[in-house]
C-alpha cells in the first residue's frame, strides 16, 4: 500500500451503513493505490449527508488534498452548515 493509499484509508469511512430508512454502499479501487479520490458519509438527524471528492492524481499530493476537502466538509457539517456553505468551506480551505 502506497502512503496516499494508507492516509486514504485512515480517513475512509466504513464502506456500508445501512438504518434511518437508509443503506449506503461505496467502494474505492484500485484499494492499495488511491490518491485522490475520497468519500464519506453521516447522518446527522434526519438527513443522509453524502460526499464524493476527487482530487487529481494519485500521488501523495492527491491524497493530502482529498483528506484536507473531507476533513474540511466534515467539520462544516459538525457546524450546521449549510451544503452551499460546506462547498465554500472546502474550497475556502483548498485554495488557502
């Protein structure tokens, strides 16, 4: 497994949830050469929060900047904020 690949799975949620009236399946390939892509969910209340990041590449670099866009979305969400401001936060913090 690459580092990219290892700090992706560090932060990758469990790939299956299922209750709330909800089931939510993801997998990521190739699993031992991920960069840049990402995903995530939760649910907060009544509401099924999805994220889907792809940064480009599959290097280190990739990785860092998918798991900055996912840390960033989550403690967004943690916030209460709203989906348009969660992209503006990402990407706020992407470009800082």
């Amino acid at each position: 497994m690459n580092v990219a690949a290892a700090m992706q799975w560090n932060l990758t949620p469990p790939p299956a949830y299922a209750g709330h009236d909800v089931t939510v399946g993801a997998v990521m390939e190739p699993a031992y050469q991920v960069g840049g892509d990402a995903f995530d969910h939760a649910v907060a209340g009544h509401t099924l929060h999805l994220g889907v990041f792809d940064a480009m590449g599959h290097d280190t670099t990739a990785g860092i900047t998918a798991d900055v866009a996912v840390a960033a979305c989550r403690n967004a969400r943690r916030q209460g904020a709203s989906h348009d401001e969660t992209s503006r936060e990402v990407q706020r913090l992407l470009i800082e």
